[in-house]
C-alpha cells in the first residue's frame, strides 16, 4: 500500500513509518523538517502540515495523521484534519489519525478521560493537546464526509515522549470507546507496539468510521 504519515518524524509517527516500512509498504512522511537520520526506502518530504499534506494525498491509499497539539501547532489541527478528510475522500484513501487517551470513556456510559482533564496534576499544554486531540474526534465523528473511512487511534494513558518507555512485548489488546487497564490499573503501551497495531489495522481493518484504543 501507498502510506502517508504525516508527523511522520514525531514521538509516534517515526515509528509508524519504520514499521509500515518494514512491512514493504510505499511510504512517504512529512515533517517540518528533513530528518537527518532516515529510513532508506522511506519518501521524506518538507513543509508545514496545514500546507503541504494534502496535495500529497493524490495516489496514497492510507493518510496516517500523527500530529501533536504543541507548539505551533496548537490550535490548528481541527482545521487540518478536516482538510485531509476531505482530501482523502475524495482520493479514496483511508484516514488514520493518532489521537490521545483523553478520549477514551473511563467506564461503559462514560465519563471520558477528558472530563476529569481539569482536576488532574497534569502541565497544562499537555491538557491543552487534549482537548485539541478530542476536538479532533468529534468533529470527525459529527462532521467528516459521509464517503471517507476514517480510524481514530487512542493509545493508552502512558503513551509518549513523557512517558517512560520499555522493550516491545509483541502483543497488545483492542477495545473501542472503553479504556483498558492491565493489572495493576495501568493503562499503558510502548511505542513499537502501538505502531504494530496501528499497521496490523490498516492491512486487516477491524474499525471503520470509528474510535479505536490500543494497550496491554
């Protein structure tokens, strides 16, 4: 398959696109800047998202949007993403956007992590990229084109350049709108692996239109 990842020099787009590319796939990744430590059959391309994402949609069969709300960037993925929606659409590509776990329901019948974001001891631009992300969601669930095959990725809670991060395990569990929680009430997945399933829904699609949650 043709894949666009773009943020694909990002805490998870780098690894999406090593993955996807590993697997065989074509793949180009966009990204502010050109990386200088590559993968070899990967396509590179420069510019801003809100630029140059979608005249490269033409020809791609799966979009994968791993954005992050920081930065620059805050403020503009809404706009972004329904932009791309609307290029994939009308290429018959696949959308797949990287969201956050603020959009996960807690339990069956909610509340979404979301909702309890304000009372938490968390920095507030990593709120912010929250809120953004669910934004996202929303608005692809309200308001995509009726013809686009969109995924909305939520990993689990500790998941990120914050978190800390161990070996690969090779295995994780699916769920939709409800959070999971290993054991010991964790919510937590590594990078390579949330980048495994990201690639094993894209070559096996199980969600369609929908939300999906990855974690162990």
């Amino acid at each position: 398959m043709k894949i666009l990842v773009v943020g694909g020099t990002g805490y998870a787009g780098k690894a999406i696109v090593a993955e996807a590319a590993s697997r065989g796939h074509k793949v180009t990744a966009l990204s502010r800047t050109l990386p200088s430590d590559r993968v070899p059959s990967v396509h590179y391309e420069a510019g801003l998202a809100a630029e140059r994402a979608v005249p490269l949609v033409a020809g791609i069969d799966v979009v994968v949007g791993a954005l992050s709300a920081k930065g620059t960037t805050l403020g503009t993925l809404v706009q972004t993403y329904a932009d791309l929606g609307d290029a994939a659409a009308r290429a018959g590509a696949r959308l797949v956007v990287i969201g956050g776990f603020g959009s996960m329901l807690l339990a069956e019948g909610g509340p979404r992590a979301i909702d309890t974001l304000a009372d938490l001891d968390i920095p507030e631009p990593r709120k912010a990229e929250g809120y953004e992300m669910e934004e996202v969601r929303s608005q692809l669930e309200s308001s995509s084109p009726p013809g686009l095959d969109w995924l909305f990725v939520c990993p689990a809670a500790e998941f990120g350049p914050y978190a800390p991060q161990g070996p690969a395990r090779g295995v994780y569990r699916t769920s939709g709108q409800v959070a999971l929680f290993d054991e010991e009430g964790r919510s937590v997945i590594e990078t390579a692996d949330l980048a495994r399933a990201v690639l094993d829904q894209i070559e096996f699609p199980s969600h369609q239109r929908a939300q999906i949650h990855f974690a162990y």
